[in-house]
C-alpha cells in the first residue's frame, strides 16, 4: 500500500512540506478551515494528474444500494476505478463491500486516491431514530447531536465516509413530502438543528475513525417548492431567500460543514445548479466555504429539461462554471468536461479548483492516511444495532413524541386490567422507519405492541388491526371494535405509512389515508378512555380528531425503538416534552401556514368582514408551531427585563419564572419571540430568538434566562443591509409561539 503511495509522498516532499503528519483541520466548532499543508499535499497531487484523472476526481456514480457484495459490481465501473475516472462513489454498503472497491481504486489506479463514499445517512445507519423532523421536535440540540452521532459511528464502521445530511430546507408546506427530512419551518430553530446534526456527523476531529463528512442540503430554497410539489419551481424574493432560507445553511457552514449538495430546484428563474450567484459567489466567495459542492442526483443534466441547458455541453459549462464541483450520476462531467477545458470554455484552473476542493476533504478525513477508515467487518458487527445506540435511540424517541391533546387519559396506569391496541400501525414494524432510513430493517423494530407488552407483561392486550392505512376495506373494524368494548382503555395507532413522505411523495390531501378516521371515530363512539397515535411524516389535517377524541399522541415515523419509547409515554416513565417544529393546519386551504406571518394592512379579526382572513375557516392553525403538552403544567410569571431600553453595542437580560404546578416531574422548552414594531420594511408578529429546554421537579421553579443583542434584532433593510433599526420592540415568552406574556422594550441609536 505504501508503496502504491509513493508517487505522492514523493511530490509532497518535492514541494517542500517538512512535516509528514497531517495537522487536521477542527471542524465542530467553527468554518472548515485551509490547512497549509494538506493544501501543499493537494497541489502536488494535482501536478501529478491528467486532465483525466482531474475530470475522474469529479465524478460521482452509484452502485446498487441494494446488493451488499461486488459480484454485482458492474464491470465497466471497475475498468474506470482502475482509470482514475471516479472520484466518489455512493450506495455500495457495507464494510467488505467498500473495502473491496476501495481497494481497487487505491491500488489499481496509477494515482491510488482514494474513493470517498457517500451514502444517505439521514435518520441513522442501522439504528434508525426518528425521521429528522420528528426528532426536531424534541427541541433538544444535545440530543440530536448525539442520534447524528451514533449515525456516524455505525455508517463508518460499515465504510461510509459521507452523509448526504443534513438537510437544512426550511419547510412550510407540509404537502411536500420531504418536509419529513428537515426541521421545519423555522429559520432560526432550523439553524440550531443544522448545527447540533453537523457536529454530530463530524465529530470534533474530521480524520476520527467515527467522523463522517456532513453535507448541507439542499442549497437553496428546494423547500419553498410552489404548491408544495416536489422538484417544483422556487419564486421567492431576495428578501425571504435571505431571511428564511439561507441561515440554516449558513449555521452548517460555521459549524463546519465540508460539502454542499446544490438543489433541483429553479430559483427565481435559474436553476440553483447553474446559478454562479448563489454557489461560487455567495457560497464560495462571500461566506468563504472551503470545502465541495456536489450537485444532486442528474441535477446537472436537468438544467436541460428545466429549459436552462440546451444540451449536455451547456450543462456541463453552467454548473461547472457555477461552482459545482462534483456531478451525482450525472455522467456530464465525464462525457463533457475535457472537451470544454480543450475549447477554452472551462479553464483549467477552474478544473483544478473543484478537484482541489475534493481532494482537500479527502485529505482532511484522513483516507490518504487510511482508505480504508472505520470500515472494518469486525467493528461493524459490533457497532451495528448496539445496545448503547439502542438505548440512545429510545431516549431521543420519547423526545421526540408530541402530546397534541390530553383530557385525563394519559399516563395510562400500569394497574390497568385490560387494554386494546388497535389500528392499522399498532403491530407494525416496516412502516415505522420511515423512508431514507439508511440500511434500517423493520424486523428490528419494536411494534407499539410489543412495546405496550413490555409495560404490561401480566395484562390482557387484545390486539386488531382494524384496517389497512389504505383502502376502502372496513371488513376488520368489527374486531376492533369487539376489543375495544372489552377492554379499559383503547390505544389505536394510525397514520400514513412509510412512502407517503420523502422525495417525490408530496401530497395533496392532508387526511388520515384510507378508512383510519372512520375506525377512529367509531372505536371513539365506545366512550372508553382513548387514545390515538399518530403516525405521520408530515403535519396532517387532524381538527375532527382534536374535537373528538380525549387523547392525541404525535409520534411521528419513530424508527427501530419506536414502540418502547411511546409505550414508554403511554404509561408515564416519560413525561412528554416534544414541541412542534411546523404549525399543523386545520385544513389544506391555509397551506402554506406558519406562525412567522407579517401583520398586513388588515389583521385578521373573524368577525370584522373587511379583515385578512377566511370566510370559512379560522386562521389560526390547529396547533401552533411550538406546541406540545406534558403530564405537568407550567406558569409563567415575572417576565423581566435588565432595562427598558438598550443602545446597539448593549445586551438585553431577559428573565422569567417557571413552575412546575402540576403532579409530574417535567421538561419544557421555554420560548422567546420577539416582534419589531415598526421598521424600515415590515416585520413578523414574531420571530423566535431564543429556547431552552429545561426540566424542573413537580412544585418547583426555576428562574430561566436569555440574552439579546442588537444582532438578534437585526434584518435585512430596503438595501438588504443587515442592520438593527432603532425603536419599539415587544417580546413573548412561554410554551409555544402564541405565548401571550410580554414586554416592551427599546432599541436606542
Ligand atoms: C436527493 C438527495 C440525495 C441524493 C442521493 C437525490 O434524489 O434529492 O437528497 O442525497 O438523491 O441519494
């Protein structure tokens, strides 16, 4: 191996680098730095390369993500590994999968540069946790830090080097189905989660066995998707493109983040592929990202059908010269590149800037050190589905989970003598992972069944399925129904199943699917103590549900310990403490709907006709975004400020009392919205900024504190300057965005 590598030690020493050891570059805790000698390394490199191999290192295909040994691995894909012509690969699993092609690319090609090997780690390896947007509703950064972590621990033992994660889209609109993969609606909620899944993918040291290399996705805008279909054009101003959707992608980049994956999407008439404004100026230029962009998968080739391209040449020119550097099995690089380098199109500076980019992330993970990092059969064996990652699992699950609604049903009591557990997901596994779940395999997941077995291993369970999650098919509710009449209290787990969210699986009706609300309302028509798991990966339009039945328990697509971490809940050994990261509509008609709105000319007043609102629906959402309940309660009392004004270079204490008045132990996520009375362009009604997820004991208080800046209250004026402007402010503090205790304040000059 050593001596396969010893083109390129030679020309490191050639051009003078003293020290062998490569000093790794701090990711974590700030901006993916240049490191002066891993950059001499890359240019000695690239001077060994030829226009080839430069274009080779570009390159990024797919294997079978299906097939776990390379007999299947086509042969034409060797022949390019040994050329040189493929720089990364995704899809191949596995630590024997990945060690056997590595192997070929570092030592067959005449280069032997490793391969980096990218694979969609989004909600876990083989331990899957909750889809992302559920466990953003645990509004618990260190527990979200710690799932991308135990991620990156199991993916690396299996070979990966790369996740295409996080994805950072702000979503608000729950038709689109990718809203399951992101944190929702809010952008500066959205910023911490990016931070806290970054840092877990990357650890604290990229070239650690257990680093994985995170990508911030989909850069830029792919959420504001028009009418909520995926793939769909993006017309938003330059304003909300700033405002709501760019800051969680600034968050991963100071976090540290090493690539970015560049969106299908058009925006404002260009596809971000081949939009050189957004990648190689902004990205590149203005914030300074060291790292690579690849595009999405055939992203580059699209520009053709977007009508942006007028050919595989053209699209090729654009996203190169755009700032794209690696091209996801798009083949167009490969086919294009030197033809546009031989034609003066492309320079090959411009050449030689991607592939540095990506051979400098190859070097910071430390695979020219070892190709082969992490990926050991032995490791991942262990690694693999641990009980240690197990039980983080379940702790981040139970955070994750959401009391919608709670009229003295829950906790149920663990003396309770009988109990159905109904509904087309209540002995489920394979739906409860949802999609992109990596490598994940239901039979590793525990059913809301099992789960509530566990809790009551001497007790009478009556299990029915009642229905499918779709279809017209009522044949099963009989059963339901006989068990439900036997039993104390009534369980009945619905939802939608696994690919009713995740790409290309946007929807256009919010409803429960199939005949799940009619079983509900007829298991609910028994009058017995009842509650509904709602499983789902995105907001639905539940409002009959809230109005009928007693009890409403959002679990979202929980993943492998799914059924341990609700029954868990269910029966008190957690007090619910998830908080909703995107407001649920009460119907289809107010999508998009969040709880950032502007005031308008007109505030909504129902009863007043010339006011902004509907004439047959509340404007309101169902459940506003920060919502959740708990076993216990919480007051908020004395709110209070450091001072009633504070000049620009000053910092605002703000304080407030929270007790814990009810009979259970509990956490809560107190919340800070502020509103900018009047401004040089207008303002929401609130804006968050500020949470902290707290636990305080049954009967007690604790004093919560958060600090404001004139750069928390900043935005972008009439000139997109950021700035804070002078004035009136108010501030809301409590449990969810409609938080009704507040202040006034001032912002002096
Ligand atoms: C998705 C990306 C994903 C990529 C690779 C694309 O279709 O949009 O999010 O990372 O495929 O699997």
């Amino acid at each position: 191996m050593l001596k396969r590598l010893l083109p390129i030690l030679i020309a490191v020493a050639l051009v003078g680098c003293k020290n062998q050891q490569l000093k790794q570059t701090e990711v974590g805790s700030g901006k993916f730095a240049v490191n002066k000698q891993v950059e001499a390394k890359v240019d000695s490199l690239l001077s060994l390369m030829t226009l080839e191999e430069k274009i080779g290192q570009l390159n990024q295909l797919s294997g079978n993500g299906e097939v776990t040994g390379p007999i299947s691995f086509p042969a034409e894909y060797m022949e390019a590994l040994r050329k040189g012509l493929v720089g990364s690969m995704l899809n191949i699993n596995g630590a024997a999968y990945t060690y056997k092609v590595q192997k070929v690319a570092v030592e067959e090609s005449r280069l032997h540069i490793p391969l980096i090997f990218g694979y969609d780690v989004i909600h876990g390896y083989k331990t899957i946790f909750p889809i992302p947007l559920g466990e953003a509703a645990s509004w618990d950064m260190e527990a979200i830090e710690k799932s991308a972590r135990v991620a990156a621990i199991e993916a690396s033992a299996a070979g990966q080097h790369w996740t295409f994660a996080p994805m950072v889209d702000i979503a608000r609109d729950p038709r689109w189905g990718r809203v399951m993969e992101g944190a929702g609606e809010d952008p500066f909620f959205g910023s911490a989660v990016a931070r806290a899944r970054v840092k877990g993918f990357q650890g604290s040291k990229l070239s650690d066995t257990s680093s994985i290399a995170a990508c911030a996705k989909h850069f830029v805008a792919y959420g504001a998707a028009q009418a909520g279909r995926d793939y769909n054009t993006v017309d938003i101003s330059e304003r909300t493109l700033y405002e709501v959707y760019l800051p969680p992608f600034k968050s991963a980049l100071d976090a540290g983040v090493v690539t970015f994956m560049s969106s299908f999407n058009e925006l404002n008439g260009i596809p971000v592929t081949g939009n050189k404004a957004m990648v190689n100026d902004l990205l590149k230029e203005k914030w300074g990202f060291n790292g690579f962009v690849d595009s999405d998968w055939g992203s580059i080739r699209e520009m053709i059908y977007h009508g942006y391209a007028a050919n595989e040449y053209e699209a090729g020119y654009l996203a190169m010269s755009s700032g794209v550097d690696m091209d996801l099995e798009g083949r167009i690089y490969l086919a294009q590149l030197k033809k546009l380098v031989e034609d003066g199109r492309i320079t090959v500076e411009q050449l030689d800037e991607a592939v540095r980019r990506i051979l400098r992330v190859k070097f910071e993970l430390g695979l020219f050190d070892n190709p082969y990092k992490g990926c050991d059969s032995i490791r991942e064996k262990e690694l693999l589905l641990n009980p240690r990652h197990l039980e983080i699992a379940r702790e981040v699950t139970r955070k994750s989970l959401v009391l919608l609604k709670n009229e003295n049903v829950l906790p149920l009591s663990r003396n309770i003598r009988s109990i159905a557990v109904v509904g087309p997901l209540a002995d489920n596994q394979d739906e409860l992972i949802g999609t992109w779940s990596g490598r994940g395999e239901g039979k590793h997941v525990v059913s809301v069944l099992s789960g509530i077995r566990e809790k009551l291993p001497n007790g009478n369970i009556y299990y029915a399925k009642g229905c499918e999650i779709v279809g017209e098919n009522k044949a099963g509710f009989d059963e339901a129904i006989n068990a439900a009449r036997k039993a104390d209290a009534v369980v009945v787990v619905v939802g939608e199943s696994a690919m009713m969210s995740g790409e290309a699986l946007s929807r256009a009706f919010l409803d429960l699917p199939g005949v799940q609300k009619d079983l509900v309302m007829e298991l609910n028509a028994l009058h017995k103590p009842l509650v509904v798991v709602v499983m789902n990966g995105r907001p639905l339009t539940i409002e009959w549900m809230d109005k009928a039945v007693p009890a409403i328990l959002e679990a979202w697509l929980p993943g492998t310990m799914g059924g341990l971490a609700i029954a868990d809940v269910l029966f008190g050994d957690y007090n619910p403490s998830g908080k909703l990261p995107m407001s649920f509509p009460r119907n289809v008609g107010q999508i998009p709907i969040f709880y950032y709105q502007k005031s308008t000319g007109r505030p909504p007043r129902q009863e007043e006709r010339y006011t902004s609102k509907y004439i047959d629906s509340p404007v309101s959402p169902l459940y506003p975004f920060g919502y959740g309940l708990s076993y216990t309660t919480f007051e908020y009392s004395n709110l209070s400020i450091s001072s009633p004004s504070i000049k620009m270079d000053e910092t605002l204490k703000v304080s407030v009392d929270v007790r814990n008045s009810g009979k259970y132990d509990g956490e809560e996520v107190v919340q800070l919205y502020v509103r900018d009375m009047v401004g040089s362009v207008t303002r929401p009604i609130r804006e968050l900024k500020g949470f902290k997820k707290i636990f305080i004991k049954s009967g007690e208080s604790a004093r919560v504190e958060f600090s404001l800046t004139s750069n928390d209250l900043a935005f972008y004026n009439q000139n997109m300057e950021y700035i804070a402007e002078p004035g009136d402010f108010m501030l809301f503090i409590g449990g969810n965005s409609d938080a009704s205790l507040g202040l006034g304040f001032r912002l002096e000059e």
